[in-house]
C-alpha cells in the first residue's frame, strides 16, 4: 500500500492495528486530518483495535471514492448514508466493530459489520439512555435500501419514526437491538432476510416477503413461512400506519390479527387450539371493549409480547366464541390463555399479577439460571421463605453477610431477631424481671443473707451461647433442607445476576429466576463528632464483652427504653435523653405512661436535648466519656457516662446493594414500596420484612410474610399476608402491648365523636403484698359507635402484657366488638380480665381507678 509507518503495533488476530503512525509525505498515507490519494483505501490516526475485528478508525479522512468517512468529514453526492455526519459510499467494503459515538451525539453503535454486498448489517447496537437514536434528515439511497426522512425521537417514548419510506429490497439485517430501559422501543431477535423489508420481535421471515411500508395504508400486511397455518393473516394496526406507530400505543411485539373465515365449529376449536398453542400469550379479544383494552395494557407495562385476536373484526368472531365457551366454559373476552393454558378474563390476568403469579406462568419455561430463588438476607424472613420454598424441591440459596459494627462487633446467620434484637432482648428483660422480683420476695418471706449482686460477663456469657445454638440450629435446618448457604455480600449487577463476595475478597456471579430480598435493617448513628468511635448501638449491646456501668441512652424508640430499662434493673446509673416525643408511631398516651413508671423507677429522662459532641476522658472497659448537648432552648448539657448507646432509629439495608442496577425502586428514606403479593416494580424481585415501606417492622410478620410469598411462587397459593391488627409488645419494665389503632390515628380515621373509648387502671395482685405503687397498670378499648362498636384499638400497660395482648389478637383479628369483650368470663384473678369488665369510657369522666379485687 506503499505505507512508511512508526510505532505501529499489530496484533497477529487482527487484520491491523496502528498506534501514532508517522508516514513520510511521499507515501501514499498521511495522518491527522490529510487528505488520502484515491489509490489508498485508508486514511487512520489514533487507531484503536480489538482482536477479534478488523479495524477501528477514528478521525479519518478518505477520497470520496473511498467508500468510508468518519468523524465531520463532508462527502461527495455519491455516498448513501449519513449518521452524525458519518458518510458511507456504496462500494465501501467495510467491517467496523466496537464504534463508540460520543454521548452527546445521541447513537451509540457497537459491534457494527458493514459487508460490501449487503448493504447495512449491525449486530448488537446498543443505543445510549439519553436520546436512544436521533437521526434528523437522513437520506438514504434507494439501493440501499432504507429511506428515512424527518425522524423525530420523543424523549418519553423510544423511537418515533414519521414519514419514513422503506425500500422493498433494503438488505438490512437486525440481531439483538437492545434499547435503553427507559425509552421505549425494544426490538429483540430480529431476523430478516436479506431482500426482505423490516420485521420485529422474534419473527423469521423468508426470502421476498416483507412490509410494504408505502402501501400499508390502515393495514400492515405481511405473510409468515408458508409451513405455518396462519398464512395470508392479515396484521392491523387500527387507525394508523406503521409509519405513525409509537412504543406507549401499539408497539411492534403486540400484534392484533385479522383472519380468514372458516366455517365449522370443530374447525373453530381448532383455530382456537393452534392459536394458544402457538402464543406465549394469546388474547381473544373485541376492539371496543374496555376490559380487552386493559388486559393488553397490562401486557405491555410488563413488556410481554401477545397476540391479541379481535373478534369483532373477523368472520365468525360469534363463532370463536361459542368455541371458547365449548373449550374453557368462558365465552366473554377478554379470554386469556398463557402458554396454552386458561387463565381466564381481565380480573382473572390482574388479580395473577397483583398476587405475583402472572409472569411465572408466563416464564414457567425459563430454566437456565444457577438457582430457581435466591434470598438476599439471612434473618427471620429470609430463612422462613428459603426452607418454605425448598419445600417445593426449589433450587434456594441464601446469601447472609454481617457488616461489622465501627468497634467491631459481629454474629452469625438468623438476622438482627437472633442475634441482636428479639430473643437476647427479652432474656436481658427477663434478667431484669428477676432482680425487680428479688425485691418483692422479701415481702413474701424469702431470706436473702447474702445480698443481691448481677454479673454481667455471666449473664451475657450464657445468652451468647444460647445465641450460638439458635445459629447453628439455622444452618443445619438449612443444609437438611438442601438450601445453599453463601456466606457472602451479594449485590445485583444486572437482572436476575449477582454478584457475591466473600469474607475473604473472593468474587463470584450467580443467576436466579426470582430474588427476594430481606436485608433488614441497621441502628443509625447521629452525625455528630465522636458517634461512632466511641458510642454503641444495641448491635454492640448483647455481646459487650464487659459491663456497660454508667450509661446515657440517647433515643425514644422502643429499643431506647427497653435497653435502658434493663440497664437499670441491672442496678446501674441509666439516662435517656431524648428529642422530642417517646415511642413515636405508638398511642402517646401508653407512650407517656411507659415513660412515667420508668422514671418512678429511678430512670433519668431528659426530654429536648440531643447529643452535639462525644469525647474521651479515659479509655479502659468501659472507660470514661464526656458528653456535650443541647436543650431545644439553647442550654448545654454536660455529664460524663462509661457508654453512650444510640437508639434514635434503624436504616434500611438497601444501599449498596445494587438496587438501582436493576432499577428496584425505593424512597427517599431507603424503604422499598411493594403491591400486595410483596412484589417490587421489578417482576421477579419480590422483598419482605422490615425494609418494606409502610409495613409493620416485627420479626413475626417478616416470617409471615416469608413462608406465604414461598407458597404463593412455588405452591400455587393466593393467601396474601395480612398487615392489619398486628399484635406487638414493648417490652419495658412495664411491658406496653398493644394492637390495631392508636387513639390519635382512631380519631383521624373515624372522628372523634365517633369513637367511644373504655378504660381502666389496674392494680396486679401480685404487687399488694410487696406494697408496689398502685394504679400504675392501664387498659383501653378504642371502639367505633357506628360499627356497633367494634373494636379497632386494644391497649394494655402490665405485667406480660405480650401474653396478654396475644390471645386478645385473635378477637380483634376477627372483628370483635365491645358487647364481645363484655360477654367473656374473665379468669379471676388475673390482669387479663380487666378487659371483660371494664364499662367506664372517657366520655363519662369518671374516674377509673381500681379499689380492691
């Protein structure tokens, strides 16, 4: 080619490649922006190649007899194609792949061969999100075989060709366009003969055959294999052209159909067997019906592909429908079938999505992935979904891993319930009943000569291992059951993939054709200096290898009170400081009593004041620290605590961890909203526990909801979980139970003057004889007066109020009214019973303290 060239570098797979080439004036190439003589066939500067390619070109100027222009370069008339000031000439005889446009330029072509006798051949083409293909007055020429004039793309849309003419011979060649998610056209395994015009969307269509676009007038026609029945089917696209079609009315995928006539019912039921027989999803459907207009815009928010039959514009559409009542007892359309099967009408289609069981009935066939389900998050219900479904001879894994705390604290599988919430919470609770009880025996006779002292490093030594048996237990449950236990971070890295890394930095992907995810939730720190080097959060708590001493608890959550009441109890120096109100979401009139029995214990609760500043003054277990706060009035308040444990709220465990790789939507405050059936905006992911938004944040509901989101993927059930009137007990020293309403949400949701409240204080016989304070214990009943007062609020401030409130779910779960309550003989004596006798309501005033038994 009579080229001089320096540094080049060739790659021995590759047909050339050339890196800052120099080429002597007399040769016959030049770089950087020379015009090339018409003898050269190439013109390169700042080649960049692949291996497996011919050739990448950038900044390349060519003779207009070249065949190849690249990068705002201007071409003579003889050339057919321009793309961003991109001119190709008819002889080009060129291969480009991996062609990277820049961003702006709004296309992005990737993995493009152009053969010199076919005319456009792309394979590949990747579009970018911000524009997906932006082509304004192209001209092509007529031996090309596409003529696009004034394209206008709608930002919201995809693509929106107008006024575009195709050639019958256009030679072009689409395999596997993907387009960005959020614009709207999807044109995936497109095959089209070479001769042939343009066909979409999994349609093989053979030689001569095609859309004759300039013709199509209100009708697409288009003529399938001759080896198919559905030969001269007529595609119609009401009211348009294919030249007007856009991606939110009638994308290419869903196509409607106009038939033959054909007489005969068993031909009809024929017809109508080979038409499910040969849809994924097949509609029989009437152009008028709003219902039929539904079910297909179900389909395509989902992006699924039908083929929709309108009877009412077909001969013997009547007749179709007498076959389908024959075949199905279902005459009415819309009439759904999914991959041959009955599905039925329009509520029928919805009602499988709302509950999660439309697209698995569709993607039954789907059997390439690593596993059937995989479970993001190893707590309460992750682990009940996992076994549920391994139930059903699913392949299940579930991936746990435990971030470390900032001073280092870590735990096993089981989730925040096992290892840092629920059960060492109430058996510290429990530890803290039993030094209160120490204190009452006296009173019933019991001599204690020694003195009573609490060792925390035995006490926390003992719920550890309590602890690690419960771990153990899960990991053996899970083997039993054949799930596979990763012990490992996952996140998403594109749909249906993950990635999981290992305590170790080892990597690996794994695919699944579901996801649940069950990540739960973490304690918050405040963003103030000296938070999270020297302060704890109740993930440090249980497992503190030495004993807390003086503490100052800052928060009002349930977790806040429940820690500092035990501390206490424990017989140490216990503060809360709090912002504002106690147990924000709860009755605020239980909230204050809680507050008020803990202070008569000898608690120290600051209201209005938050932490600014945390400092050292001696390190040691558990040392000393200086702590700097503020009143909402200005004032400073300074102390000095051994342990400073934050308990101002919990964060959702959906950073991180490739959420928006595949586009799962969340609040602003990290929660993620799902319909019903615990289904996210992305079809196969599905998430349950406390990281859902608006749903209760309790371990049994996570497990709940868990084993029924199981049975409803694999076991074909429709039994969806049930977040009304949940039972949940704050288990202060006081416990605090409650279910349904709070009195303030009873009023906002029913009025005032529509709510009949009855209660009670009560005294526990049990607390007469060692003389505890009387009247401290209270009940409530919130009832509706124009639902025959049914009780919708059930509050109770006791000893094992969590006993208590359990059994009284069941009647509240059932509807249960005042005069209900009234009916029951309550057991004598118990604290219990006060619910079965209490007939004072606020209303009246009246005092309701208790005198006697």
């Amino acid at each position: 080619m009579g080229m001089f060239c320096t540094n080049i570098t060739v790659d021995p797979d590759m047909g050339m490649f050339c890196t800052d080439i120099t080429v002597d004036p007399d040769m016959g190439m030049f770089c950087i922006d020379i015009t090339l003589g018409i003898d050269m066939g190439m013109f390169c500067t700042n080649i960049t190649g692949d291996p497996d390619m011919g050739m990448f070109c950038t900044d390349i100027a060519v003779g207009p007899d070249m065949g190849m222009f690249c990068t705002d370069i201007a071409v003579g008339p003889d050339m057919g194609m321009f793309c961003t000031n991109i001119t190709l000439g008819l002889d080009m005889s060129m291969f480009c792949r991996n062609i990277t446009v820049d961003p702006d330029m709004g296309m992005f072509c990737t993995d493009i061969a152009v053969g010199s006798d076919m005319g456009m051949f792309c394979t590949y083409i990747t579009v970018g999100p911000d524009m997906c293909m932006f082509c304004t007055d192209i001209a092509v020429g007529p031996d090309i075989g596409m003529f696009c004039t004034n394209i206008t793309v709608d930002p919201d849309m995809g693509m929106f060709c107008t006024d575009i003419t195709v050639h019958l011979d256009m030679g072009m060649f689409c395999t596997n366009i993907t387009v960005d998610p959020d614009m709207g056209m999807f044109c995936t395994d497109i095959t089209v003969h070479l001769d042939m015009g343009m066909f979409c969307t999994d349609l093989t269509v053979g030689p001569d055959k095609g859309y004759p676009c300039q013709e199509c007038g209100d009708s697409l026609k288009t003529f399938i294999h001759s080896d198919t029945t559905m030969e001269q089917t007529e595609f119609r696209v009401k009211g348009t052209s294919l030249a007007k079609i856009k991606r939110k009315g009638f994308p290419f995928s869903h196509l409607e159909a106009k038939m033959p006539p054909i007489t005969g019912s068993g031909d009809l039921k024929s017809l109508v067997n080979d038409y499910t027989s040969k849809h994924n999803v097949m509609i029989f459907s009437k152009s008028t019906c709003p219902f039929c207009l539904k079910v297909k815009d179900l389909f395509r928010s989902l992006d699924v592909e039908f083929f929709a039959l309108e009877l009412d514009q077909v001969e013997n559409g009547s007749g179709i429908q007498n076959a389908l009542l024959e075949l199905t007892g279902q005459k009415t359309v819309p009439n759904v079938f999914i991959r041959g099967k009955h599905l039925g009408g329009n509520d029928d289609t919805q009602r499988a999505h709302a509950e999660g069981r439309l697209l698995p009935m569709i993607n039954s066939h789907v059997k390439s992935y690593d596993y059937d389900l995989i479970v993001i998050g190893g707590g309460s219900g992750g682990l009940a979904a996992s076994k549920e479904a391994a139930q059903y001879d699913k392949k299940v894994a579930v991936f746990d891993f435990v971030k470390p705390t900032p001073i280092g604290t870590t735990w096993g599988l089981g989730g925040t319930c096992v290892n840092v919430g629920c059960i060492p919470k109430k058996l510290m609770h429990q530890a803290a009943l039993l030094g209160h009880g120490f204190s009452d025996a006296k009173e019933f006779g019991w001599e204690l000569t020694d003195g009573i002292k609490h060792d925390w490093v035995k006490m926390k030594t003992a719920i550890q291992d309590h602890i690690g048996s419960l771990n153990w237990g899960y990991r053996v449950q899970l083997r039993e059951q054949k799930v596979d236990y990763k012990n490992a971070y996952a996140e998403f890295i594109s749909p249906h993939r993950i990635k999981a890394t290992e305590k170790n930095g080892k990597v690996m992907e794994y695919t699944a054709d579901k996801f649940i995810i069950a990540t739960g939730e973490r304690p918050r720190y405040p963003d103030i200096p000296g938070a999270k080097e020297f302060g704890i959060t109740s993930d440090d708590l249980f497992s503190l290898p030495y004993c807390p001493g003086k503490t100052l608890v800052v928060g009002a959550s349930y977790v806040a009170l429940e820690c500092g009441g035990f501390l206490q109890a424990f017989g140490l120096d216990v503060t809360i400081m709090v912002r504002s109100i106690l147990l924000r979401g709860f009755d605020q009139q239980m909230a204050e009593l809680v507050g008020a029995y803990m202070e008569n214990l000898g608690i120290n609760l600051i209201r209005s004041c938050v932490p600014t500043k945390i400092e050292r003054l001696e390190e040691g277990s558990p040392g000393k620290l200086r702590v700097t706060a503020h009143y909402t009035d200005g004032t400073e308040f300074v102390d000095e605590f051994n342990t400073v444990l934050f308990a101002i709220g919990r964060d959702a465990c959906t950073q991180n961890i490739g959420l928006d790789r595949v586009d799962v939507h969340v609040n602003k405050s990290g929660f993620i909203p799902v319909n019903e059936a615990e289904q996210t905006n992305v079809p196969y992911i599905y998430a349950i526990g406390d990281i859902l938004e608006g749903k209760p944040e309790l371990t049994p509901v996570a497990i709940h909801a868990g084993k029924l989101l199981a049975q409803r993927l694999f076991g074909g059930s429709d039994t969806l979980t049930d977040y009304v009137n949940v039972a949940t007990t704050v288990f202060t020293p006081l416990e605090y139970g409650c279910i349904g309403l709070s009195e303030e949400d009873a009023i906002q949701k029913y009025g005032e003057n529509n709510l009949e409240v009855y209660h009670s204080n009560f005294t526990p016989l049990e607390w007469t004889v060692p003389h505890r304070e009387e009247n401290f214990c209270y009940a409530k009943l919130i009832c509706v007066i124009s639902e025959n007062e049914k009780v919708v609020g059930f509050h109770v401030l006791g000893p094992n109020a969590g006993e208590i409130t359990q059994g009284y779910a069941v009647a509240i779960k059932l509807g249960a009214t005042k005069a209900d309550f009234s009916a029951t003989i309550g057991i004598h004596p118990t604290c219990s019973e006060i619910f079965t006798t209490m007939a004072t309501s606020k209303r009246s005033g009246q005092d309701v303290k208790q005198a006697g038994c």
